[in-house]
C-alpha cells in the first residue's frame, strides 16, 4: 500500500539511521546531557541566529506543546489558538490536562491574526474569566497552510504589545519552510516567537522535535518540567544524534523540499484535472474536494483522511507527501484521482 | 443604591439568620456530620421523591461544579456545556483546572439539546480527542431561561443513550421553578438527570449550594473529593441549618416566587414602555435591549451588567431581581428607564 | 455533651451573628469587593503593621493552604513540612491534588527547623527531584506548639538565604499568640514571613481565614486563584464583617485568651493529677497521656481524639478548648480524668 | 571512559539496530497500531501466560508509572511505595503532578511487605486522608534487590484482600529475572500484579517499556490517557519492533544473564577484596562500602554514583553494569578498587 496519510509513516532518513548506527556503542551520559545533544543545540542555536537561545529535543509534539504550555503558564492562564489548531483538537485535551484552557478562534484557513486575538483579549476582563496570556500558532498550519514573514511579525508585535508569549509549533516547520510561498527563515522565526520547535518526526527523523526557547522569561526549570512529565528521554543522544545530521549539512531542508516537490507534482495534476482546494495549497499537505465515492476509495487504497464532508455529496480529504513518498505512490495515486 | 446587578447582593433571609442565631451555641460535629446537615438532608431528599440520593452541602457555585466534574469524568474526559455556560466562561477555567476540557456549542438562548450534543459526538471519534461523558445544563440558564420538563427529558434520555452523565447547574433551581412557563418541580430535575444541586446562595442563604447525588455511579469518594478541593466546611451546620430552614416549610419557594413577581412587575413595564428582550425573559434575570447612553446610566446608577453590544448603538443589559429587591427600588428603575 | 474535640465546635461569638443580622440588608457588590472587606483588610494591615501587604478572606483553612501553595509554586516545585503538618495528613492530599509533592520532615513536637529544612535541600540536587521552594510551618501547630520569635526569625533568614518562601498556617494564631510563653506579634508574624493566615473559623467566627501576603512575588493573580478553585465567596462581606468585628477593638485576642484560660485551668488540674503530656502544653490543645480504656471513655463522651497509642496501654488524647468552652464542660471533664 | 553509571549508556543492541534498519522504508500506520506492534504485544502476551493482557508501549520510566498512576487512581486515591521507590525520589514529582500523594514506608532494601501497608492503611481512616488504592513496587528494586515469588504473592494477596492494586515498575525486570536467587517468570508477574511493565530500555533496547495490564478494571481508556500525555509515539512501531526482537527468541533474558554476569565478576572481586555492601547484592546494580576518597574516583573515572554517607568517612556507591559491558572496563575498575 502506497500511504498519503501522514508524514510519519516510514522510519527515518537512511542517514539517519546509520548516524545512529556508528555511535550505538558509544558510552553517553544520559538525559541529554552528552555531546551529540550539545552539537546538535550549537547547530540550532546557528540556525536560529541566536547564540542564547535554550535548546530541548522531546520525543514528540503533543508533548512539547504540552510542557510548553504547563511551563509558561500560571494556573489561571490560557492559550489562544485556531479553532483547528493541534492542541485543540489532535492531543486529546492535553493542555487542559494541565490545567488551561484553550480560548479558539474560528479560522478559515487555520491561521490567526492579531484581530481574533484582540477579540478574545476584550471579552476576557476581570479575574470570573481566565487570563489570556499565550498564543499558540502552528507553521505549516493544521491545514497545510504558512503564515508570511509580515503575518508573523505583526503577530509577534500585537503579542508583546498586549503580554502574551507567542508559540509557534512548527512540528511541520520544514514543511512551511520549504513552501514555494514562503519568506521566512528558522533565524526569522526566532526573532519572531518567543519559544517554537523544529519537527524532526515529520522530516526524517526516528522521533524527535527540537525547542528553541528565545525568551528568557520561559527558560528557567524547563529541564524539571520535562522530567516531570516523561519528556526527558533516559537515552538523550538518540534526540541529539538525530538532529546533528540534520543540520550539518542542510538535509533537514533537503528532505523538506523533497516533500514539497511530490506535493507540487501532485497539486499541479490535480489543477489539470480540475479539482478544487478546501484551503490554499502551499505545502506537503493538499486538501483537493472529491465525490463522496472517490473520498471512500482514497481512504481505502491510500489512506487519505476525511478532513470535512461538504455539500453536494463532496468531501475534503488530506493528502500528505513526505521525503519518502515514491514516484510509482504518486502515479498511482493521480491514476485513481484521473478516472 | 438600589443595585440590580444580582440576586446575592444581600444577606440571608431573616428568617435564615434567626436559625443560625437560634442554634449558635450548641455544641456540634463538624464536616457537616451534624443533625441539622442530616435533616437538611432528608427534606431535601423528600422534595426530590429519592430516598437513596446522596446529599452534599458546599459553599457556592464554583466549587460545586468543578468538584462534580472533578470525581465524575476520567483524565481523558470532558463535559459539554452551552457556550455561554457559566463553566465555560465565569469559573476562571475551574473545570480545566481539574483538567477537564469543556466542548462548547453555540446556543441562541443558553440552552442545550440533543442535535447540538449529537454534533460534537460525531466529532469525537478517536483517542486522539477527549471523550465527551458528562453534559452540563443550567436551569435557570446565564441568559435567564428555563427548560421545560420535555425538553429535559430529551436531553437526558439522549444522554442515557449515549453514555453521558446529565448535570444540572441550579444555582438558580428556585428561579426557574418560580418561572410562569416553568413545568418541572425539583422530584422532575431529580427524575431526569444524574446529578444536581439547589442553590442557596442566590436564594435567600447567606452561602450554599445543595447537591443531590441521583446516579449510583457519581456517588463513591465524595466526601474525600470535597475535602480535597476545599469544599468541606468545618461548621458543616451553617449549611444544614439554612437548608433546613428553606425546605422545612416551603420558604424556598416563596422566596424564588417574590423574586419573580418583581421581575414580572419590571419585564410588563418595560414591554409597555416597548423594550425589547435579547433572550426570552422567563426568570428573575430580564435581558431588556436598550441604547448605549441609557446601558452606562442603568450600570453606574444600578449595577446593572453590560451583557452584548448590539447594532445600532443599543446594548442588551441583565436586571435581576432577587427576594430582596424592594418596592421603592424597582420604582426608581422603572423610573429612570421610561425617561 | 460538652465537646473538647475541637475548637469549632459552635457557631460565632454573639457579637460576630450581631455583625451580620445588622448589616443582613445592605446591599453590597460582591466577591470581597466591599466595603467591609476593605476596613477589615485595613485593620488587618495595621496590625501586621504592613501598609502594603495584600489581603484575602478565604473560607476556610485547606483553601487556604492549598491555593497558596498552587499560586506560589511552579509545577516542578515542592513544600517542605513536619510530618505531623496539616498539608501532609489531614487535607486529604490537596497540596498534590494542585501538583505539588509534600517534602517531610520527622519532628518531635510538630515545628520544624533550618536543620531539618537543610537535610532535606541536601538530598534535592538535580532535575531529576523536585525542587524545594516553600517551607510550611503552622503556629500554633497541629500538636499545639508554639514558636518563639528567635524561632521563627532563625527559620525566616534560613528560608531567604535558601529563595524558599515561608508560608504559616495561622488557622490557630490566636491560640499561638495567648500562650503564656509566646513572644510574637502579628506584626512580628507579618515580618518574619513571606505569606500567612489569620485563622477565624477556629477562633470566634462562622467561617472565614484571612490571608496576609506580604512579598511582593506572591501577590500576582492571587484573585483569579482564589476565584478558579471556588474560594472566592460570592457574598464576600461575610468574611469581611467578621474580621472587622473580629480586629476593630481587640476581639480577637480575648476570645484567644478566653479559650487558653479554659485549656490552663484543665492543664493545671491535670499535671496535679500527675498526667503527662505528650507534647509540650502551651495552647489550647492539650494531649495528655491517660490508660487506654480512659482514652476510650473520653472519646465516647467528650468526643476527644485519640493523638498516638504508645506503650504500655497508654494512648494520648487531644483535649481543645475555645471561646465557648464552659465552666461546668470543664469541671464534668476534670471529673472523669480524676476517677 | 569506562562507565558503570547505568545500564543505559550505550545504544541498543546491533540485532535491535538492524531490525529498525530492515523495517526503515516500509509504510506502517500510526500511533502503536501497526503489525509490528501488534505482534509484539501477542510475544509478550504468550510470555504472560494472559491471552487477554492488554499491552502498551511507552517511551519510557517515568512516563508508565506516571501514566498508570494517573489513570489508575481516583483523585483523592493515593500510591504507596518505599521511601527509596523511583516514583517518590527521582521523577521530578510526576505521581504528585497527576494529582496524588505517594504514600512511603522506610525499608531497609527497597522492598515492601504487607506489614509495612497495613500500618499506612491503619492510619489512613476517614476523607481528610489521602486513601490509599494503590502499591508501587519495582523489580528489581533501586537498591538492586529483588522479590521472589512467596513475597510477591504475599504483598498480591494482601493487596486483594485490602482493595489496592498491586503495580510492579519492571524498567528493570530483566535484571530481576536474571538474579541467581530468582524464582519468578514473567507469567507469575503477571498472575501476581495487578499491572506491570517490561523495561526495554535499561536491557537492550534504543527506548521503550511494554506496559502489561492484567486486571480488567485498569484497561478502559487507556490510549486515550497516552495520547493526552504525550506518551503515544507517533512512529509507534519503533517501540514494537524492538520488542518484537527481545521477544521472539529469548534475546531479552541473554542480554539481561549477560549483564548479571558482569557483575557477578565484580561483586565476586570484591568480596574477596573483603569489600560489604550496603544491599544485598543480587542483579546488575552493587553497591559496594567504600572510602571516600575511593568513592570520589569512581565517580570521577567510571561515573559511579554515590548512593550514601556512611559513618567512618566511607560512601556507599553504585556500580551498574549492562549487557554492553565490556571485559577491559570490568578489568579497569577492579583494578582501580583493589589498589
């Protein structure tokens, strides 16, 4: 079965898997207190231009944005989010599990802008109501879309304007990376968020997401909180091997791009062929309009999920490439899509 | 100043106080272990025809919804409730807080049904989403509304179907059952869902919330939850005693009916004077719709709430009347308002 | 039956029910935000002789305690008490029910000191433990010790050196205070710690403790705490009115001193009667060591508690006066332990 | 360096690596729901003897006891474990973090009985208490000692009788299993627990613990409780296929023999040098009684922790060794301890 479900559906990258390979008998201190861990930091700490920001790498995304949350946050405080973002729906109330809520705003596109949030902040006044005090965004978006450089700058500026941290999941960053749309860089991103993460899982990895903490408000007892929560792994250096190969040389960006160009060839078939896109079609995730019957078929044969049933017997559905989609997955794919 | 604002900016009923005078120097068990807590216990269990419901007195509101939702889900569970639920907005995220998440659905009046709980079910389908288990309702609701006995029974044999608990917030019960329109009495409420309370606080006592424990499976470990959580008082007999004093001869009802006629008295006014209602106005709480300049006036002179701004420069704002209000107050509003 | 089981056995002294019957029908805005509460803040500050120290009236004593520690201390941070402590036995876990791991030490006579604070610092090194960040002390503690100002002082510069905070549990300060060998104020209390509470449940009021924050770090948000976990009464006033009642003209020192008076008549009978004591007698609880079939007897008719069953068949029992312990309750009680 | 910090050092074992590699490309669903998984779970569910054992896979140690505490306890429910147990010193909080206290008892190896919990539960009486619900044990213990099979089935049948659950921390079963003095086969944990796990990651595996559910009442809802936090690896099969590798032919009980013999070279060594120890020694972990000076260059040269400040200037350290061990570090120590 050739599988468009998801990002995460094979294993890691072949380097990867023989980085992990050459240093398997290396005796390393644990927790990720070792030198692959601490190579792997400098090179993102480079990346995002900022010789001071705190780098963490967790097993996976609803942990980071869990420990995020209960990190920043004081009791009382919530998160804003897209009404479709990932904490809201995808992590089975993990943020709330901690103890916040989640204050949403409708989205069409999966995106927020500083108008929402100013409409939350007004009806949130005296201390009856939860105070809102982060803003969680992702990039690429639930919904495979990006947010642009002036898009996440007039973000950020609204936010430190009103004394709300900006968090940006990018479980999915190299995706929005690699958009032909997009304008941004991971040193932009730092400068513009107060604390994000750089998805491994999603591109290339084993497991593994690296978070940047920039604000030095959100630095101190992170490495507690992550013991706490089981989010400090006993065999750190599996995180750190991971994330050196990808940075030393630019595969992190490579595999994305890879991704992208199986999304375009698929995108550009689907144009020809007339379909329609629930949401602008910017990374590896296309949500092309189908007949109900056709939906059915893509669920069964390539494991494409339905993303929202729409009038006249149509559906939305999600078609996800990644760096190890293949050229025969993608004929057949289109093969069915062109009957 | 005559203040509108609520039904608790007052003390207790005389009578309520002449109780708690009457018993103060008797020696009693505390916790709420006491005689009068007991007796308090059993009238309300005759008022609520269930001879095996377990009975709790806590301090407010607040603590009363979060310490049921807190033993009654599971981790991974949430309640649903109304949008403009007094949970969901008014508890400072309290149900988050125990970890919970609140599933919202819009409502044009404050009240629930089956086809809005039937959404968010079909919604929440995996373990990748919290489990929907418990629904929450308030009779009288935030907008002033009541449900009627066959719209409860909807809702709770829909919940029955469905595996959901049906709690219902009646820290304004006596409203609602004063209401002219209103079909239920408190052994209906008791018939018809799984877990509720009676409040006192809004009704004529200094503090206190009754709690009828209806369902078998909600009853184990409360007592130990309300200690935890605070909501166990160490004279547990200052609750029973005024409880007592309420049901002992129907003065909770007189109560709720006084503050309804002089809702009624205002609501006929204002209908002459040609106001009209954000929501039906049913209960001591009255949403008339009024212009901007006259909803500041009607605050600074009345404490009357701003509840939405509305087109046209007019404001719907919330009068509520309680056994209190008096004669010379509500002709001083009446005043004010046909300016 | 007299009652020595507690000091909260009976309602209000006469002039608090006084206080409340004549201001009954004021109207007043609610949650603490009146006028009451203010004046009873204000005298609570000069008697802490702290003009910028931050008031709140809780309802009661676990409330206290427990949304104390959950505002004071981030997720990963734990509080070190006694291992008699309140917080560590008899709150049915509330300090871990809001995250927070009760650090204990052993202590003969329920106080705790720098000594036993550093062990427990000592052995808490590193991200993998908990991070000590509070010391809970109670005074009068739980088996009815006292501290000395030169104790509390030692304690309070040990706590600085360390960036612990110090929180005492006042729920009986009162009772600490009219100890024959006490040497504190509440101005000294206000100085030597970081954050306490003045206990009125247990000291002549309905219920009602009123905390006293005095570093700055503690005060942020403390509303939206209280109003989160359901501490925020609705009708606020009635805390307020019994602290004015309580520190306008010294009330609340002669009902202490009235309930140690009771506790020096019954000690001094029973040292002539040549009891033991299990600790120190210096407050209104007394734990005299009696043969286990007069343990029994007194439970059965004076409802005291059974402290510790030692050697030799002994038990100790805890006897507790209050304000409202009578003459003939004592001389019935002193009856019986001289059989 | 030669380090006998843990068993955890180095990766995992080559055969582990080359399965992963094998396995790299193939497209799997999920989140645990792929083939490999699948027939992990069926390996070790034969292991277990228990056709119906539900079986789980988490990343690791802290995140299962954490995990299972949290779904298995009500929130008034508290955990009992020695004073030594993992989940009361070395998880940053975590039983404390999802709400409940941990109940301790002092041992004198690690280990509990039914005498030590009869004391917790006989002073563990009435609601102002935590209740205890459930015992935590780990085998082998973090002292190195292990149950054998009448302890174990003493502390099962007590908890029976006594309505606790009885949960056994296995992170280091396989060392257990390899004790000379063992007389235990996973299929009599399983038939003596009420749940347990199979530790991966101290025994060959990169990551991941099998968590083991024997009684019907702790399986609902379970993945549900993963996901929330964050304990659902995405690329679930990881974990399954090192599972399915340590089980399908026994390789799990040789990599653990294998450490056990390391040791036992050591431990006899050293008791020739006339060394004592402060535990039992039975398993991979010894914990010689050495000088302090000693002590500080085992530290220094192979990462031996100290575990305690004996009397006399000597230091108890803990030498664990795995199955990665090598002859010339085992030749290097001992040459540095016989000095």
């Amino acid at each position: 079965m050739y599988r468009f479900s998801d990002d995460y559906s094979e294993g890691a990258h072949p380097r990867i898997l023989a980085a992990l390979a050459e240093h398997n008998l290396e005796s390393n201190p644990g927790y990720g207190l070792d030198r692959h861990s601490a190579r792997a930091a400098d090179l993102i700490r480079k990346e995002a231009a900022d010789p001071s920001a705190e780098i963490h790498f967790l097993a996976g995304g609803t942990q980071a944005n869990s420990a995020v949350i209960a990190s920043a946050l004081r009791p009382y405080q919530a998160v804003i989010a897209a009404s479709t973002g990932h904490i809201n729906v995808h992590e089975t109330g993990a943020a709330e599990a901690s103890g916040h809520k989640v204050l949403t705003a409708e989205s069409a596109d999966g995106k927020l802008n500083p108008s929402m949030i100013r409409d939350i902040l007004s009806s949130h006044t005296d201390e009856h109501m939860v105070q809102p005090k982060m803003v969680y965004i992702s990039d690429s978006t639930e919904t495979g879309t990006i947010y642009t450089r002036e898009e996440l700058a007039a973000l950020y500026h609204f936010c430190g304007q009103n004394g709300l941290y900006l968090f940006l999941d990018g479980a999915r960053l190299g995706a929005a990376l690699a958009s032909p749309e997009n304008d941004l860089t991971i040193a932009d991103v730092a400068a513009l968020t107060d604390i994000f993460y750089i998805g491994g899982t999603k591109n290339g990895a084993l497991l593994g997401e690296a978070l940047v903490i920039i604000n030095d408000e959100l630095k101190p007892g992170f490495r507690f909180l992550m013991k706490q929560r089981g989010a400090m792994l006993a065999k750190g250096w599996i995180l750190g091997i991971q994330f050196e190969e990808l940075f030393q040389d630019g595969l992190y960006y490579r595999l994305a791009a890879q991704a992208r160009e199986s999304a375009e060839t698929i995108q550009r078939a689907l144009e020809k062929l007339g379909y329609e896109f629930a949401y602008p079609p910017q990374t590896n995730q296309l949500f092309p309009i189908v007949p109900d019957p056709l939906a059915a078929r893509l669920e069964a044969e390539f494991g494409c999920h339905p993303d929202r049933h729409l009038a006249d017997n149509r559906t939305s559905i999600r078609i996800v490439t990644s760096w190890a989609s293949t050229e025969a997955g993608i004929r057949s794919l289109l093969r069915v899509m062109s009957e």
